[in-house]
C-alpha cells in the first residue's frame, strides 16, 4: 500500500533522515519505534510533503506521492494525526471536523460516521478545540484525520498524556480501522502498548531505520528491544 | 459635530486600508510595506478608469469601483506568486522585498501616467443640511438649513465602508473560503497536511488584502485627488491602527481604525492635521510600551 524507500530529509542544513525503509499493506499496524530525537516524526513529515525529499521516494498503490504538491498528498488518502495533536485550536470542534472532510469533499454520512466513534465531540460542536481537554483534543485529531476515510492512516504519539481509559479508547478505534482494512502506521514511545497492536515493528536510530522485526520475532526474541531501544 | 462626521469619513477610508493590513499580516505573517502603494495604484487606476470610461461620472465611478480593485488585487497576487513565495515568507526577507515592490509600484505609476494630481468625479455630490441645534438665549434653537452640512458623497463613503466590512465579516466567519483562511492562518502545516493550498490561500490573502486598500482609495478619491505619492499617509495611519488594535486582531483593527480616524478627523478640524499625527504617534508608543500585543491582541505564548 504505501511505500518508503530509502528517504533522506533535512530542515534547512540540519540533515535528519539518511535513508529511512519500510512499508505497510491494508489491515495492517507498522509501528515506528526509535528514541527522542530519532526521527520518528520527520519520517511521517516528509510522507505528508511537508519537508522536501532529498533522496528515497514514498509510494502510495504505486504512484509516486513526491511529484505531487503537497496538498494532493492527504487527497490521496492519508490521514495524518500529529504529535501534539495540532488541531486548529481558535476554530470550534465542528469546524475542525469540517476541514477534514473537506480534505476529499466528504459529506453528511462521514461526519455522522466520526460522531458515532466520539460522542463526546457531538456534545461540544460549538466549543473552541483550544479549549478542550487533552482526552478530548485527542478524539478530535483522530476524528479530523479519520473524516478522510483514509486508506492510510499515520498516527503519531496518540497516547502521549493521556489516561488510561482514553489510551484504550484510541486503541479500540485503531484496531478497529485496521478491521476495516487500513493501512496503520503508529509512533509510540510506550513499548508495551505497541507490543499489544503491532504487527510489524521498525526501529529507527539516528535517521536511519536498522531493523524491521514481526511481532511474532519480539515476542520470541525481547532481547531485540533491548538492542535498540536500550529499555 | 460635522468634525465628527469628517472623522468618520477618514475613518471609513482607514478601516478597509488597515483591514487589508492586517488580514496579510494575520495570515501569512508579512509585513506589507508596499501596502499605502496599493491604496495608492487603486486611487490613480479609479483616475483612469472613470476618465477612459467617463461620459457619466456614475458609470465611471461604478466602473472604477468594481475594476480597480480587482486590478489591484490580481496585481498583488502575481506580486506573491513572483517574489514573496521565493522568499518562503520569511519575515525579514519579506519587509526588504515589499519596500522593493513600493519602489517598483510608484515609479512604474509615475512612468506611465506622469506626475499630476489627478480628480475623479463623485457620482453625485448633493449638499445636504443637517439641523444643528444649540442652547441660546431663547432656549433650545435650531440651525438649519444654514447650520451644517455634509456631501451625500460622503455619507454614501461611511455606508459603503460600513458594507464592505459586513460582507469581509461574513467571509471570514461563514464561509468555506473563510473557513480555509483561518485555518492557514493558525497552522498553516496541518492545514497543508489536510489538503488546503496553503500557496494559493496566500495568494488570495494578498490580493484581498491589497484590493481593500485599492477599494478604500477609489472611495476616497472624489474628496482627494489621485497621486503617485498618495501611499505614504495611508500606510503610516493603516501601521499605527494595527500596532493599537494588535496585529492581526480584526476587531481590534476595525475600534482603532474609528478610534484614530475619528480623532484625526476632530483634531485636524479644531487644530491642526500635524498635531493629529502626533497624537496618533504618542498612543502607539504609549501602547507599544504598556501593552504591546496591542489593546485586543493577545499575548504570544
Ligand atoms: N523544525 C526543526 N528544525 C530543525 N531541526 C529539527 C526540527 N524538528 C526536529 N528537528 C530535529 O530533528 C531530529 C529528529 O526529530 P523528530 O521530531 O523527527 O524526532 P522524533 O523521533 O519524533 O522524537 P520524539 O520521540 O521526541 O518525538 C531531532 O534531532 C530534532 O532536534
Ligand atoms: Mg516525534
């Protein structure tokens, strides 16, 4: 489904990404592990285009997402959750969903649809995202991203801060994408909450992806996270 | 009294100017210096316009209002999409390149249609008398039709303007295109991650922006003549009215504007346009240093 081959990226001078590899197919949950500053964000950055590629190319079903603008990026399908959620925090709940589906002029039915998945949200459509709590800020991001009916799905630290009843939650919505058929890919820092959902693990070191491991190989093997992550 | 409605003649020209400022600034976080030269193109286009146009001042004049605008903003739009997106929008870059384009602006303006003032005709200009009354010595009098008086051009300035900024309120807050700008304006990454052409929403900012100093203008020419060196004023006052109202606050925009228009209006009646200016200086240093987000913007975190 998507592809990464080998990309290279850099803010400015400051070369981050030097040669990043992996891949995800529908119905499946690749996790992105690698410590602070690995370049777990900028990885998903540069599949969205919002840094330019240096080398490497990101495929989407075989067409190459970097001869694209930017903005056709997410029209393709890819629904992309930030870290730190980034919602647009001066406009209300609803017009933050609003501008998800806009992204691929979806309508009335989507809407429903992610309203279903976070009832909290219908209950404050008129309330700045700005002010919602961070549980609540979450489900909106996941809610926005969704409103693509995305094909794939780019999820980056959606637990950090959160309580555990809202971590479950998120979990429950991203098994149940993935029943759906998307392709899943998750950055998170909590190695136990990957171990539960992932089928697929890549880790990344200094920019670079150096292993790809089943889920099948860690359970097997735990010593290989101690090898890459030092935990 | 009729300083008062002197005031909210200025007034009404000063909100469309600043607004145009400060929607640019609000959006794409650049300082447009060339912004009193935009005003400026759109004073001497409503000239040339209603004079290529001008068997009927009210057709020349509604001519002018529609196209030079227009003109102005497409011009702006091309001025983003050739300089201002090479130069990635940085905020210094962007200040350089926007005192080029002033230059550019006013000599090709001087160039092309020469160095005189230049009229337009109002559409109509009707006297009319308004009753002024006063406390004499026979109780309460009333003066008129020889007490005060006004143009109905000019009341026609305070309602078009009172219009204009309805209509941008309802853009901004009801529409889709609304919708976009203020999305690219809190964060214009997410917004590109969500399929909104952040390039092309600047674009449409500048030229927006830059038609409303061009629509400010062209109603203010029948009063004052169109010339290349119209700029200056506008864009001091459109800078002191942003830094008061906060940068990139609309409403704040649109009090000061009232504000400092309607008190350069009454200064400059009872005493005189210089001591106006000054007075508008002292507040701002006044406001940059006790409340330098300005009295609506909020402070950066
Ligand atoms: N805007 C930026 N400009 C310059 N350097 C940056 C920028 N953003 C990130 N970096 C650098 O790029 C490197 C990778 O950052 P990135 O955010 O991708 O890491 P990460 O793996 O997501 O880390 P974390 O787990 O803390 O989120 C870091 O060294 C960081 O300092
Ligand atoms: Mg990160």
């Amino acid at each position: 489904m998507l592809e990464v081959q080998g990309i290279h990226a850099a803010y400015g001078d400051v070369r981050v990404l030097r040669g990043v590899t992996f891949d995800v197919q529908p119905a499946e949950i690749m996790c992105l592990l690698g410590r602070n500053g690995a370049g777990k964000t900028t990885t998903l950055k540069s599949v969205m285009g919002l840094l330019p590629l240096g080398d490497g190319c990101v495929t989407l079903a075989g067409e190459n997402l970097a001869t694209l603008p930017p903005h056709d990026i997410p029209r393709r399908g890819i629904g992309y959750i930030p870290q730190g959620r980034r919602l647009f925090p001066e406009l209300t709940v609803g017009e933050n969903i609003e501008i998800g589906l806009m992204t691929r002029s979806m309508g009335k039915e989507t809407r429903e649809w992610v309203l279903e998945l976070f009832p909290r949200l219908r209950e404050r459509l008129k309330q700045t995202a700005g002010t919602l709590s961070g549980g609540e800020q979450q489900m909106l991001a996941t809610a926005r991203a969704l409103c693509l009916r995305p094909k794939v799905l780019l999820l980056d630290e959606p637990t950090e801060g959160l309580q555990p009843s809202m971590i479950a939650l998120i979990r429950d919505v991203i098994l149940k994408m993935k029943a759906e058929g998307v392709a899943i890919v998750l950055v998170e820092q909590r190695v136990d909450a990957v171990l539960q959902v992932a089928d697929r693990v890549v880790f990344i070191e200094n920019g670079t992806s150096v292993k790809t491991a089943t889920a099948d190989d860690l359970r097997k093997d735990p010593e290989i996270l101690t090898r890459y992550l030092g935990v | 009294m009729l300083a008062t409605l002197e005031g909210a003649v200025i007034a009404s020209v000063l909100v469309l100017t600043a607004m145009g400022l400060s929607i640019v600034f609000g959006v794409m976080r650049v300082v447009n210096v060339a912004h009193g030269e935009f005003y400026m193109l759109g004073a001497v286009l409503a000239w040339y316009v209603s004079s290529v146009l001008g068997v009927n001042a009210v057709v020349g004049f509604v001519a002018a209002l529609v196209l030079a605008p227009l003109l102005v903003g497409l011009i702006a739009a091309a001025a983003d999409r050739l300089i201002l997106k090479h130069l990635k929008y940085d905020p210094d870059r962007t200040i350089v390149a926007t005192i080029g384009l002033l230059y550019i602006i006013q000599q090709t303006t001087l160039m092309t249609f020469g160095p005189d003032a230049r009229p337009v005709a109002p559409p109509f200009n009707q006297r009319l008398a308004l009753p002024w009354f006063e406390w004499g010595e026979n109780g309460l009098e009333m003066f008129w039709p020889w007490g005060l008086s006004i143009t109905s051009y000019k009341l026609f300035v305070i309602a078009a303007a009172a219009v204009v900024l309805l209509s941008l309120w309802v853009l901004i807050t009801r529409t889709k295109l609304g919708l976009i700008m203020r999305a690219t304006q809190q964060d214009s990454e997410t917004a590109l991650a969500f399929g909104i052409p952040v390039g092309r929403v600047y674009s449409v900012v500048f030229g927006l922006g830059a038609g409303l100093a061009a629509l400010g203008a062209v109603l203010v020419v029948p009063i004052q003549q169109a010339h290349y060196l119209m700029g200056a004023d506008p864009l001091l006052l459109s800078f002191i009215v942003v830094i008061i109202g906060g940068l990139g606050s609309l409403p704040g925009t649109v009090v000061a504007a009232l504000l400092i228009g309607m008190s350069d209006g009454i200064i400059s009646v009872f005493f005189s346009p210089t001591l106006a200016k000054i007075i508008a200086t002292f507040l701002v240093a006044m406001v940059l240093v006790w409340r330098p987000q300005g009295l609506f913007g909020r402070a950066v975190t």
